[in-house]
C-alpha cells in the first residue's frame, strides 16, 4: 500500500457520543467543558421535551445555562456577530447548540469569535468565498470556547467538522478552520424523532454526494480511503432507503445520524483535497434561486454530474469533477444497492432511487428556467470561480452544464450542450424501481 505522494492533515478532535439517550449525558458532558454556558437553540426545536431536558440536565450537573438564544434560519455575518457578542457579554465559558446546520455553524463561530474579537472583521470575508484560518502560525488564532453540538438533522456534519457557512454581503461564505472542530457531539435519535422524511432523504443525499463527490475528483488517496468511501457510500443508499420506509425506527434513524458523522470525520478523504466536493459549490446558487435546501438542489445536479463524468472528454468539465474510471468503479460498488443496471446507467439507476426518495432529479423540476440557470452560472462563477475549487471551469461550461442538468436523467444530450428544456408534460415522475 504507496501513502499519496503529499502529505494530508487530519484533525479529529471531537468526543462523540452516540445512541439512543445520548442526549441525557448532556449535564457531565457539559460539566467537563465549563460551569457557565450560551445555549443557542434552533427554534424548530425549541419546543421539544428533548430541548428542555438538555437544558435542566445542565442545571442538574452546576452547569449554569447564562443565556438560551433561538435560532432561526441559516447564519448571517450580522446575527452571528449579535450572537457572539452575546456570548461574550454572558461570561460563558463554553458553548451549547441543539439544532440543525445552522444553529450549529452559528454556534462554532460565536466560540471562536468570543475569544478573537476581530475575526468577523476580517477583509478576507469581502473577497473570498472560502476562508481559511489556519494559515502562518503568526495569523493563528486563539483556541475558541468549548462547543457541544447535539444534531437534531442528518444531514451536514457539522457536529464533527471544522467547517461552518454564513451568509455576507448577499453570499455564502464558506469558513474553515481545525478550530472550528466541536469539542464534544451528543447523537441522539430523539432529536431526529419528529423529523419529516423528506428532510431524512434530503439529509441523505447531501451525505451521499459529501462521500462521493470527492472520491470521483480525486485518484491520488490512500487504497483504503478509497475503499471506506465506496463501503459509506454503499452503506448510505442502504440506510436512508431504511429511514425513508421506516422513519419511526430508531435503529433506522440512529444508522442514518452515525452515518452522517463518520461522513464529517473526513476520514474517506484522507489525501484528498478538502475542497474537492464540487456539488456543493454548484447547489449554492440554485438552492437560493429555487427556494430550497441543499439537499433537494444536490439531487436534481447529482444525475447530470455522474452523466458529465460518465461521457468525460479531455479538458472538458466531466475529466476535471470526475471520470469514467472512477465512475465504473463507484458503480460496482454500489450495484449490490442499486442493482446490475448500475453498471451500464450509474446516473440512471441513481436518479430511480432519488426518485424513491422522493427527491428531484433535474433542475427542471425545481421549476428553474433558462433565465434562472443563467443566475445561477453567474453567481457560482461569480462567488467560487476565483476560489480554483471548480477546477478552472469557466462560466459559459458551467452555463452549458446547468442547462444540462435541467434535463430528465437519460435524455439525449451531448456534454458541453446546452438546449431548450423539455415541454413540461414531459416531465414525468420517475417509475418505482423494480
């Protein structure tokens, strides 16, 4: 077994409870991290027992909550800058979040501003889509407060990563960080409970394209990074088809949130780029333009990205997000899931259990026009075409590839095409898959 040429960095700092009851250990988990702490609740959850308990739990352990704040919808520089000033003025020394991505991400960068007062004035959220932190030792910053992050989604791994998203000056911006990293994640499947099961297939998806996404961009990892992400991936498909049929299932909804974490953890990844989850850039524009999360705008791009790398010409979009050789390896991989059509039609057969899901599986059917895909070309190209995470794709391929996308999967295309979208009787649901 040959170690990749360059070296990686791997930070897994996280102490991570999971399993049902998880959530009753909050009161010592949070004793071990301070005595005064800033609760930051999502306010979809701030009604449940499962909250409230959190809470007392402290209470019971000499863990004072000095502020309890709802949160609600994704964080922006000006709330997460109200929130951590908040923070500060509390006197906590440690931070709660119970919640989502967002109020988890707003809970990482209030910790970590309340001890660097001038991180959110940084210039380089202006200019850059992506900010890193980590850079010379002389710009580091200081250790932020201690985090214990409770999802009550699976979907984003926030609670085991050290990246966090905010909204400024109209864009996302995207921050990165090991200092980001939670100090502890309580996984309990009571907070996922009441939890629709469109937001359990949504959170699947984005799971799925976390794990293969950057596996199809890169070939220079580890043999076995590239084996445990094939094993995820296999292993996510199966488990979200299981919380979709039985979303009252603990079991089911305990897989899915493990799943999601062991995702965060980035081990698939090791020795390749962090930055190499090209759909997450492209779902950006088109999940502000149609009105909906990540997850269901991942979905309708998931087909027409694994077409692109499927049909890969040299120099063209689909060699650079992708390739026809890591796709048919993905595709055997898989085909145990998705059944022997996977190896002739990866995209196809993908595109039938999405449909299963009840998820999109074009940009057709987010109600997304020509005009709309012109948008979205400009902001994505505007937002992370300077960044060099897509690979040097300029705006007119990203153009003909979101035209693309508005596509039914399997309708006759050519890569690097772009043509008037299907009459919308055409658009038919998909066939439940035999």
């Amino acid at each position: 077994m040959n170690a990749p040429e360059r070296g990686f960095v791997w930070q897994v700092p996280t102490r991570t409870v999971c399993g049902s009851g998880a959530l009753d250990g909050v009161g010592p988990e949070a004793a071990a991290l301070g005595s005064a702490v800033t609760a930051v609740v999502d306010a979809h959850v701030a009604q449940l027992p499962a909250a409230a308990d959190a809470l007392a739990g402290m209470a019971a352990h000499g863990v004072a909550p000095v502020a309890v704040h709802e949160f609600a919808g994704p964080p922006t520089m000006e709330s997460v800058r109200e929130l951590a000033a908040a923070v500060g003025r509390s006197g906590s020394d440690a931070v709660l979040a119970v919640g989502g991505g967002s109020a988890m991400d707003a809970a990482k960068i209030a910790a970590l501003a309340a001890t660097n007062p001038g991180l959110l004035d940084d210039p380089r959220w202006d200019r850059q889509g992506v900010v890193e932190l980590d850079g010379p030792e002389e710009d580091r910053l200081r250790p932020g407060l201690p985090t214990l992050l409770a999802p009550s989604t699976a979907a984003t791994g926030s609670e085991l990563n050290g990246v966090a998203a905010l909204r400024h000056a109209g864009r996302k911006r995207l921050l990165a960080s090991g200092l980001l990293a939670p100090s502890t994640a309580l996984i309990d499947p009571a907070l996922t409970a009441t939890l629709p099961t469109a937001r359990l297939a949504e959170g699947g998806v984005e799971t799925l394209c976390r794990i293969i996404c950057p596996y199809l961009a890169s070939d220079d990892a580890l043999p076995v990074t590239d084996a445990l992400a094939e094993a995820l991936a296999a292993h996510c498909l199966r488990a979200v088809s299981a919380a979709c049929r039985f979303p009252e299932s603990e079991r089911a909804r305990t897989d899915l949130a493990w799943l999601v974490s062991v995702s965060a953890t980035r081990l698939e990844g090791l020795g390749r780029s962090p930055w190499g989850h090209v759909l997450w850039y492209l779902q950006d524009a088109v999940a502000d333009l149609a009105g909906t999360a990540k997850g269901p705008a991942m979905a309708a791009l998931l087909p027409a990205y694994l077409a692109e790398a499927a049909e890969a010409v040299a120099g063209g979009v689909g060699a650079r997000w992708g390739g026809s050789e890591r796709l048919a390896r993905l595709a055997d991989a898989l085909a145990a899931e998705l059944g022997p059509d996977a190896h002739a039609d990866l995209p196809g057969a993908l595109a039938l259990r999405l449909g299963e899901w009840g998820l999109p599986t074009d940009l057709g059917r987010l109600g997304l026009d020509r005009t709309a895909v012109e948008e979205a070309a400009d902001r994505t190209h505007l937002v992370w075409g300077s960044t060099g995470l897509l690979d040097g794709v300029g705006r007119g391929e990203l153009a003909g590839f979101l035209h693309r996308a508005r596509q039914p999967p399997g309708a006759s295309m050519t890569p690097g095409e772009g043509r008037d979208p299907l009459p919308a009787a055409q658009h038919t649901a998909i066939p439940e898959r035999r």
